[in-house]
C-alpha cells in the first residue's frame, strides 16, 4: 500500500479481537456484505495489534451453540492479542451490521497509526450489561487458529492467554480437518 498517496480520512483499520483474527473468518464477513448489502469490503493492507483492554466472553451466540462470544473490556486495562485489516472507512458500517449492532454497536477509537490512520474495533457499551459466558469450543478453536497462523502461538501459549482471560484451560483440537470443519459449518 502507498500509504502517501492517499487520503487517511477515508481510510480506517479494522482491528479484531475475536474470531475475525483468522483470515479466513474474516472473509466471511467480505462475503456476506457483498450478498447482503452488495458492499464490497477490500483489504488494503493487515498488520498485528495488541489492545490496552482485556477480552471478554458474553452473552449466547445461536451462532456459537448459545456460547459466549469476545468483546473488549474497554472499561479495564490489559492486554488482548487482534488484527487490524485496513478498509475503505465506509465499509466499517457493513462489519457493524454483520456483528450486530445490539452487541457490537460501539466503535471504539484505539489510536492512529504512523500514517494518520485511524485504528478502530467494535465491541459492546461500557454499561453493556451482558453476562459472562464461556464460549464454545469452535468459536475458540478460530480464535486459537488465528492467533497460531498471526502471532506463531504455541499450544501452551495460547492456553496461558486463553486461561488469563477465561479462567480456564480448554482443549484444544488444532487439526486442519476439524478447522475446515468449523468453517465449513459457519
């Protein structure tokens, strides 16, 4: 990307802390905004990014067998591993639909880049209000899969990040047919 040919005002990244870190979750998303709002959602560029806020998991997703999903604690400090995709900012209206806009309805501003972009997620209201929730294995195993094919986590890494944030050591079942499987089913 040359970021000096264009305009950061009409530019945004996209920084994702759930299941949206695994590229190919994410395309889910490019794909049902062009069914749906016949948007097309381009990525211009994807980097890592580490949040000054804690995930936690909330709520039932039908989507996620009545499970938990991820927000970002924007109200405590810590540390969550995310990626950030960049889009034209227009298109972040299109990933707020498909999350929901009940639960994913605040954007939150996480700072600019070198560029004088700006760098946003998606998560809940401070007074949310939603109960905690583990989460269901899939919906975990994603996430895990990002963050092995972003970050090079290992299996006792990401079980020390999942059990910083979860209180608990779920079992982890990486192989490539079961990840194929999940994302078949989504």
């Amino acid at each position: 990307m040359e970021y000096e040919r264009i305009n950061p005002k009409d530019y945004v990244w996209y920084a994702s802390y759930g299941s949206n870190i695994l590229q190919e979750r994410f395309a889910l998303y490019q794909r049902d905004a062009l069914k749906k709002y016949d948007a097309v959602i381009e990525v211009y560029d994807s980097a890592p990014f580490t949040f000054s806020h804690p995930v936690f998991f909330g709520d039932k997703s039908s989507r996620w067998g009545y499970k938990g999903v991820a927000f970002l604690d924007t109200a405590a400090g810590g540390t969550a591993f995310g990626w950030r995709y960049l889009i034209r900012r227009e298109n972040l209206k299109y990933i707020r639909c498909l999350e929901g806009k009940n639960w994913y309805g605040n954007e939150f501003f996480c700072g600019t880049d070198e560029h004088g972009i700006d760098i946003v997620t998606l998560t809940c209201p401070k007074d949310h209000g939603h109960e905690k929730n583990l989460p269901h294995d899939d919906y975990m195993t994603i996430i895990a899969k990002g963050l092995r094919d972003r970050y090079g986590m290992s299996d006792p890494e990401l079980n020390e990040y999942f059990g910083s944030i979860c209180k608990f050591v779920p079992h982890f079942d990486f192989r490539e047919e079961n990840i194929q499987r999940i994302l078949n089913d989504l």
